[in-house]
C-alpha cells in the first residue's frame, strides 16, 4: 500500500534529538515543515525556554498527511493502528533507521508513544527515560503532545511539563545509553537478611537518619502482604509476608519481624517518612496494634504545597523529583491479576520507599526556598491526630437510625406511588434516558442542557427547574433520589458503621489546595464524606455515654478575612460594632433598614426573590458567600436558580454597596498574582498558581486567602492545639471530627463543668489569636455549641453560645455549661 506525503520531516540527519508528532495540520501541509502551526508555536516556546535550538533538530511525524486520523488503537504493538496506519510505521522504521546516530527519540502525544515505544498513556509516560522500539535499543523520552496546550484542550499546566520534559532530554542528549541512578532493591529475602537489614534500619533512624517505610494491603483479607523500609534513596528492602506458596516465613519468624517492625515505629526517636502515611498508619494501629511514633514526614502532603495545581500521587512524585521511569502500572496489575509473579509486586513495594527517599529530601529544600517549610511542619503534624480521630470514630445512635431508615423507606415507597399515579406507569427515576423520554418527549418540557458539552440532562440542577414550572414529578423525583441515594445509599447506610457502633471515616490531610481536610469512606469499608451531613442525620452521631459534645464554630470567619485584607471599610466597621453582615448586606441590596432586615428574617418573611420562599437576610448571606470571590451574575443565577436579571441586580448592589471588595480585596489578590504568581495568606502559607492567569485563575485566587487562613486556624490552632498540648486541662478532651470552619470533640461530663469551661476558655483563646495583615490586626472570634448530639439545629438536645454572649469568667461559663446540661438531660428524659 502506498503512502502520501503532505509533510515530510525537517532537519539534519545527524541530529542527536528526534521529535515525532502525529500528523501534521493544515498549517503544515502548506508549509510542508511539521509543527509550523498553534501547536509548533507551543513547541518553539518551550524548545526555547529549554535551551534547545529547533535548528539542530529532526522533526517528523508517524502520519504524513492530513487527511486520515489514527483512530482505534491498542496497548500492543502489533494491534495499534489501523491497516491504513500500518505502512506509515513502516516508513517511519525506515525513517529513523536511516539517521545517522540519534541519542534521544521524543514522541509527541499517544499516537507517537504508541509507535515509537509500544507503550500507550502519554499523561503517565512523560518525562520518562525509556527504551524505544524504533530505532531498536534507542533512548527515548516522551513528551505531551504541544497541541493539548491550545484550544480545544486548552491545558495550560501541560506546558510546564513538556518544558521539564524537553530540558530532561537536553541533559540525555550528551550520551547514547540510558543513565539511572544505581539502586539496591532487596528482594525475596531470607529470615536472616530481614533481621539484618531490619537491624541497620533500627540504627539509621537512631542515628539521626528519615526512615521510609510503604505497606502493600490484600483489600480482601485486610492483612499487610508486605512491608518495604529503605534507609536512603539507593537502598531498600522489601520484606513479605505472603508469597507464592502462602506464607513467606514460619509463624515464629513472622512474629518475630512484626516486633522487630513495631518496635522500629513505635521508637518516638526514628524519624519516619513515607507516602500518604496516614493511611499506612492508621492500617497498621488498626490491624497490627502498631502506633507509629516520633517525627513523621509525608512526601505527599510536601508535593501538594509545593505544586498544588498538579498530582500529589507518588507516579508524579516519581516524574518531578527522580529519574525512574513510571512503573505504577506493575502495581496496579499484580493486584488485579498477579501479572509479573510476586517478586515484581515485591520490587514494586521497594521502588516506592526508594522514591520517596529520594524526593523527601529534595522537597523540603524546594519548600524552604519557596518559604513554605513552616506550613509544611505545620501541615505534617496533622496526620498523629487525624489516625487518632479515624481510629476513635463517632458513636452513632444505631436504634434511632435504624427507626429513622424506615420512615425513609415508607416515605420511598408512598413517593414511588404518587409518581406512578402521576405518570401513569412505573418510572425508573434513576434512568436519565427515561426521564428524558417521559420529560422533554412526552411531556413536550423545554430540554435543559449541560453546559460544557450541550448534551440533554436531567440532572439534579434541571429538575429543580423542571419542578419550579410546575411539574410535581420533578419535584417527587428529586426528593426519591436525595432519600435513595443520599439518605439511605450514604449517610444512612448501617453497613458502613463499624461493628462497635460507631462511624469512622478516613482523613486526607492534603484533601484541597486551601489545606482543608477531606474525609472518605476508609480502607475497612467504613464511614464516607463527613463534610457534607445533613442537619436531620447528624442527629443519630452522639457523644459518647456520659460525654458532652463540644464543637467551636470560627464565626464568618471568610468575610473577616476579605474585609481586612481588602480594607473593606463597610464591613470592617460592622464587625467591629458586632453587627450582623448578613442583615447588614441585605440592608444595603434592598435599601431597607437593618432592624427591619433582623425582624422579617426572624418572623420567616419572605421576599420576592427567585422562588418566593426566602427572606431578605437569606439572599445578603448568599451574596456574602459568593460575590466576595468574582462569581459573576449567571453562575449566581444558575446557583441559587433565580432569574439572571434579578442576580444581575443583586451582583451589582452589593458591589455599590461595597466597592472595597473589588477595588480593595481582588486588587490585591491580582497584585500578588502577577509579581510572582503566588499569594500568602494569614499564616504564611504560600500558594503557587502555575495556570494561565485568567477569570478562572483569579476566581480560584480570591478563594483562597479565606479558606486557607481558616484551615491553617483550626489545624493549628486548634486540632494540633489540643492533641500536643501538655497542659492537665486539656487531657480530658477527645478529638472527633473536623468539618468546614469547625472543631468538634467531647468532654467527660465527670470532670465537671468548671473544668469544661477551662478547656473551653483555652481552646477558645487559641482559636482567636490576633492575626496580622500589614499594620492591621484582627481576631476572629468563635462560637460554641455543646450537646447530646452533632446536630446544633436540634433545640432540645444542644445550646449554643455565641462569642457575642460569651461568659467573662470560667465560673461564668460553667455555670451556663451546667444550667444547658440540666436542660438538655431533663428535656432528653422527658422525650
């Protein structure tokens, strides 16, 4: 089969680098030179800022003309491409084959991968130093294609990566054969060399040396298969408990090594390091009995400072801070079909030790140079308190939820008839193609459509429009899925409470960019996403028997910190005097007075806003919480599904009302932006922004001094506060749960409630520590809610104090702390 050439290839023939694209484009094809057009502008741009001339490049393409594209390829090499694709291979063999001596082949996005490598996920293989397949033997360094940069893709961050990548093949371009870092790998050992090696980790720890350690799980048996320490970034074992024949070692051999193990880890004097350790740790105190002591260091938790904007996962830790090719595949395939024998999965075990030896120390340089070292320690010392909450859990009322599951039933089944009745047959309420048909076909209701890829939806946001036109369905419809999915499918579901009655999730320490804590279901199948409760579920989390359940609230702690940094006089002013922002917000959109904003909000009058149903203070809320960081009218209207015209209204009242936000706050936040593409926020974290500086970017940037101060406020100030802390008074309180701008732990009410009210008082003065922002200092005060339950909307069962309120003395306090416990248990009993 013949070939057609719309581009050939440009360049010498001796070159040392060889780049290989797709195919060209219809820039190319007139120019008949490839990567001549947007994408080449890319490639130029970062060939220079890699300090690699085009001119001593030859540059070519796997498909020489415009007019078929690759399509329908696999992993295999024999099965990539298309009949019509296979003659260009050939071609392309000969093509390379024909160069004189190249040092580097870089292939330019999957299809190139495919061709040159054999290997397909260009995202995964970037940057790694491998061997090609054309020309046999030759190195090779894959390369992101230039042209995901620009539009439609329009991934900016991707150009940081070909430039690191492209500089990487400069540094290989002085030799010919593939240079690695000599590393010792001990695999399959024997007895003695565990107890040997295990022996030299004890001492390099001792000696003042970070330990790395990884543990490898079988997610059916729960048990730890294996367990790899490295005692620096060139040495590491990895010691199995489980091999081909079943057990690795004898009984007394294995129990041997885990005291051996246990011993290294609980020593508070080894120094420990590792990769997303929080987890490793908690598996270990959970099925092992083993509490990790002593200073711990997590390569993830460093990454996710360091470049917040890309993966903290140990692939791109390998790609960033070593010159290991990716190898998270072998992994992957061992644990789903034991693909390479267990000395692979082995080997595997040890790279990840290895890797994170290497990058830990790389990392906190980088960190201190960027001036983020004391976040970092800061960020670091959450993962001893996170594992203690994961392991404690949360009591949960199983009976009342259990009773509460069936009410949900009763009411799914009376939801389900009415729908029935009202479409006239059974309606599969999950299946978007139904409700498509029954909806948009049938019912002949305006289609609402995505509005990225403008596919017809009948999401959550298009039936609460389907429902505000008057169709009840929508409205039945989106409360069967909030009860099935939501209520009886998450929050509600008995099945993921642990057998002790109790709900424990797993904590992420570096689940956002802001430092906010994530929450998930865990490892052992409990618990879930404890962020987002519902008010009437929280209800069934309890403190334990005899405990009194304590939960500080930083009090609109956002708006503070934009009023302040932004020098906001109007809001300034009306925390100073304690007045209410929100009342405050809705009195300047509506011009109406304050005390009548206050006094309709407290009768629950509404307004005449989007569906009626809201008061005034609700919609100056809503404002505070969004307009402050750039949205814009449509996505306010989208949000809280009010006409654009009235959300036009509203966006441009509160900025008349208050100018300071976008001529004081995002000002700022630009400023900081474009000096140095990085803001610091009121503790000294400092954020990278590596993405193209536009409405999104700032957007994100806005949000984030706030949501970050208040992070790094209740992990240190408070989370980390109470765990380390010495002082007797502060011994009797047990960490629970972290949630949004809130701390909530419990108490034993056998203490008594003047030594409650010290705990609190201390806790409390930590939480408000002055805060600095040029010459301005302010607090941020906090609120309080004890109680027999989560739930702080439940009258009955909890009290809430507010910092305005606030006790002047500990007696003061406990007093009001005994008079609420009095109430709640007389009111409990009486229940």
């Amino acid at each position: 089969m013949s070939v057609r050439i719309d581009c050939p290839a440009t360049g010498p023939k001796d070159a040392k680098i060889v780049i290989v694209g797709e195919q060209p484009g219809s820039v190319e094809v007139v120019t008949k030179q490839p990567f001549t057009g947007p994408a080449g502008r890319v490639l130029n741009e970062c060939l220079q800022h890699a300090g690699i001339s085009r001119d001593s490049l030859y540059i070519t393409n796997v498909i020489k003309t415009v007019e078929r594209p690759i399509t329908h390829y696999y992993q295999d090499h024999r099965k990539t491409f298309t009949e019509y694709a296979r003659p260009y291979l050939d071609l392309l063999h000969e093509e390379l084959m024909s160069l004189e001596d190249p040092y580097v082949i870089v292939p330019a996005g999957n299809v190139a991968l495919a061709a040159v490598c054999a290997r397909s996920g260009i995202t995964k293989w970037h940057g790694s130093i491998i061997e090609a397949v054309i020309p046999p033997g030759c190195k090779a360094i894959p390369i992101i294609h230039p042209a995901t940069v620009i539009p439609p893709k329009n991934v900016y961050l991707n150009r940081y990566l070909i430039i690191k990548d492209l500089m990487r093949v400069k540094e290989q371009a002085d030799f010919k054969d593939i240079r690695r870092k000599e590393r010792h790998l001990h695999i399959a050992p024997t007895y003695d060399e565990i107890i040997s090696f295990l022996r030299i980790v004890k001492q390099t720890g001792l000696n003042g040396l970070v330990i790395d350690f990884d543990i490898e799980c079988d997610i059916k048996t729960l048990e730890v298969t294996c367990i790899a320490f490295a005692i620096d970034s060139t040495e590491a074992m990895s010691i199995p408990f489980e091999g081909p024949r079943g057990p690795y070692m004898t009984p007394e051999q294995e129990a041997d090594v885990w005291l051996r193990i246990a011993d290294i880890l609980e020593d508070p004097r080894i120094a420990k390091r590792g990769q997303n350790l929080t987890f490793d740790i908690h598996f270990l105190l959970r099925r092992y009995g083993i509490r990790t002591r002593g200073e711990i260091h997590d390569t993830m938790v460093a990454q996710k400072l360091l470049m917040p904007d890309f993966p903290a996962g140990l692939d791109f830790i390998t790609y960033e801070w070593t010159d290991l090719p990716y190898y998270k595949d072998e992994g992957k395939k061992w644990i789903a079909n034991k693909v390479g024998g267990w000395e692979a999965f082995w080997t595997y075990n040890a790279t990840d030790v290895i890797v994170t030896a290497e990058a830990g120390p790389k990392q906190l340089r980088y960190l201190e140079s960027q001036g983020n070292l004391e976040t970092y320690n800061r960020q670091r010392r959450l993962i001893p308190p996170l594992v203690y909450m994961m392991e404690r859990g949360t009591k949960v009322d199983v009976e009342g939820l259990t009773a509460y599951r069936q009410q949900v039933e009763e009411e799914i089944k009376q939801l389900e008839a009415e729908l029935e009745s009202l479409t006239g047959r059974p309606l599969n309420y999950n299946s978007p193609k139904q409700l498509i048909q029954y909806f948009y076909h049938e019912r002949k209701a305006q289609p609402y459509r995505k509005r990225k890829t403008g596919g017809v939806t009948v999401d959550a946001l298009a039936l609460k429009r389907l429902s505000r036109k008057g169709f009840e369905e929508a409205s039945i419809i989106q409360r069967l899925r909030y009860l099935t999915t939501k209520v009886l499918g998450t929050y509600a579901d008995l099945s993921k409470l642990s057998a002790d009655g109790r709900y424990r999730c797993s904590y992420n320490p570096v689940g956002t960019e802001t430092g906010r804590l994530s929450s998930s279901q865990s490892i052992f199948g409990e618990g879930g996403n404890q962020q987002n409760w519902p008010h009437e579920l929280l209800t069934f989390l309890v403190p334990d028997d005899g405990y009194l359940y304590c939960s500080f609230d930083l009090s609109q702690a956002e708006n503070r910190i934009v009023a302040y940094v932004g020098r906001v006089t109007e809001m300034i002013e009306a925390f100073e005097s304690g007045e209410d922002i929100h009342s405050l917000t809705a009195s300047l959109i509506f011009g109406d007075p304050i005390d009548q904003i206050k006094a309709e909000n407290a009768a629950g009058l509404p307004c005449d806003l989007g569906d009626g149903k809201h008061t005034k203070r609700f919609w100056g809320k809503k404002a505070n919480h969004g307009l402050n960081y750039g949205l814009g009218f449509k996505t306010f209207a989208l949000y809280y599904e009010i006409p654009e015209s009235q959300a036009r209204w509203i966006v441009d009242r509160y900025h008349r009302a208050y100018p300071g936000v976008r001529e004081g706050y995002h000002r700022v936040v630009q400023s900081m932006l474009y000096a140095n593409r990085t803001l610091v926020n009121l503790r000294g974290r400092k954020r990278l922004f590596l993405d193209r500086l536009d409405d999104n970017t700032f957007k994100e940037a806005y949000a984030h001094i706030p949501q970050s101060s208040v992070a790094d406020i209740i992990n240190e100030w408070g989370i980390e506060y109470i765990y380390y802390s010495d002082d007797p008074d502060l011994r009797p309180i047990e960490l629970l749960n972290q949630v949004h701008d809130s701390i909530g732990f419990q108490i034993p009410l056998s203490v008594g409630p003047l030594a409650i009210a010290r705990a609190l008082n201390k806790v409390k003065r930590s939480l408000e520590q002055p805060l600095q922002w040029g010459d301005i200092t302010f607090r941020i005060p906090v609120d309080l809610t004890i109680g027999f339950t989560l739930n702080k909307e439940h009258a009955s069962k909890s009290a809430e104090l507010s910092h305005k309120k606030w006790p002047a003395t500990d007696e003061e306090l406990a007093d009001w702390i005994a008079a609420q416990v009095r109430r709640m248990q007389k009111e409990d009993a009486h229940e």
